[in-house]
C-alpha cells in the first residue's frame, strides 16, 4: 500500500475540504492602528498579515526626496512565533533559515527584504505618486502567521491599508497564487500543499482593469497547464477582491454613519 498523500481526491476535494477553484475563508479588518494614518488585517486561511500605512508625509532624508513623485519605502517583518513554513526545497530553506534569522534578531533577513522590494515594484505603479512630490509613503507589514500564500497576504493588506490611509491608487492590487497538484491546477496553496515541490504561480491583478500587475512563479509548470494556473490565480483574485471591497466599503459607511454624515 502505498504512503505517498493524495492531495486531491478522486471526488475533487482537497486535503482542508476545498474545492481546486476554492480559495480558503479570507477576513479583514481596517483601522486597527490608531497611530498609523491607515492600517488593515488581512488573512487567508491560517496565513495573518498586519499591514500599517504612514503618510503621504515630508520626506526625512534627502536622499529619499524626489522633486517630481512621493517616494514609496517599504519594510517587511516576522513575529517570531508566526511558525513561517514554506517549500522543503533547498531554495525555501534558505529563505525560511533567513527569515527566522531577522526575526530572531539574528543577521540574515533576505527574505524580509525579497518581500519589502516585491511590495514596493508592486504599488510603485499603482500609487499616484506624482500628486505627492517631495514625500515619502511608508508600508509596513508584519506576518503574524504564515501557512502558506504570505506574499499574496502581504500585498492584500498593504492594498488594504493605502485604502484605508486615503491614498490614491488607480485601483485595488489583489494577489493570489495558484499550483498544480496530482495534475490538477489548484488556487491558494496552503503550506502543506505549497510542501509538495509542485509549481506555485503568483499573481497581483488589478480587477477594475483586468490587468496583472505582477507574476511570479516557484518552479517550473508544462505549456499545457500553464494557462489553467493562470487563469486559476487569476480567478482567485477576484474572489478575494470581492471581500476586500465589501469591507472597504462597510468600513467607510460605518465612518459616515459614526460623524454623523448623510
């Protein structure tokens, strides 16, 4: 008989219950912190990301004053007891050894800083910078909890916190990944099955427009799935859109509504 873990079964359910085109339950929460200008929590599944927002606001060092746009400064971190899984592979080892090490206090943080520099080309593009010139735009983001999709979860709530600052973007930045499982292109890896070695495509989709704004891809996947992964990210973008718009939307009613606005 043999061991090896069947990650999709014959009726099509995955090892959590999930359906392939299944994204797991997302939930966030905007203004958590007051000193921020504008803050959000974000999770998928297991996965939690704090996301903080500060400015548009001066400049502090010349070397960050543009004179034409707002610069954008990213910085990523790793509470110590978040239990950050990722591949088995050698290269995820590498960037798990790293990752435990910045949030240890130890030397090597290149994987907060492969994070930091993905967040900053993702909303570089986004962001209305030039409306702010001679600024500087702060993110910050801290995985509380990672099982997997944390740099989809990263981008989600950095989105959600710009949003919530009021800072002007040209649309939302959603992002989720998607991979192949027993031949069967699945969305939103958990870590267990992110563990598997397989591909894992990631995608930041702006959903007003249709258009990526970023792909990334762990591993290689054949021409003929390489479409239906694609389009299985794709999809679970939009899934997740719909919820992060439904809270934006709820939060600023409740806002209206608490000063008293028709």
């Amino acid at each position: 008989m043999s061991s090896r873990l069947e990650f999709v079964s014959p009726e099509g359910l995955r090892v959590d219950g999930r359906r392939a085109n299944e994204v797991r339950k997302v939930t966030c929460q905007l203004g958590l912190c007051s000193k921020s200008d504008g803050s959000a929590l974000f999770a998928m599944g297991n996965s939690r990301v704090l996301a903080a927002v500060y400015g548009p606001r001066e400049a502090r060092t010349r070397a960050r004053v543009l004179h034409d746009r707002a610069t954008i400064c990213c910085s990523c971190g790793t509470a110590s007891f978040s239990a950050v899984g990722e591949r088995t592979r050698r290269e995820k080892a590498r960037r798990d050894r790293n990752a435990s090490a910045s949030a240890s206090g130890g030397g090597g943080d290149r994987a907060s800083k492969e994070v930091a520099h993905m967040l900053r080309q993702t909303f570089e593009s986004v962001i209305l910078t030039r409306l702010f010139p001679r600024s500087e735009i702060n993110i910050f983001v801290q995985v509380l909890q990672a099982d997997g999709g944390v740099r989809n979860a990263c981008i989600n709530a950095a989105t959600l916190a710009l949003l919530n600052a009021g800072v002007p973007m040209r649309d939302y930045v959603v992002s989720c990944s998607a991979g192949v499982l027993d031949s069967t292109p699945v969305v939103d890896l958990n870590h267990l099955e992110d563990s598997a070695g397989g591909p894992d495509l990631s995608v930041a989709l702006l959903p007003k427009c249709s258009k990526l704004s970023s792909v990334q891809m762990d591993n290689k996947v054949s021409l003929d799935l390489f479409d239906s992964v694609l389009e299985m990210a794709t999809e679970g973008c939009k899934q997740i859109y719909q919820v992060m718009e439904r809270e934006v939307r709820e939060n600023a009613a409740s806002l209206i509504e608490s000063r008293g606005l028709s």
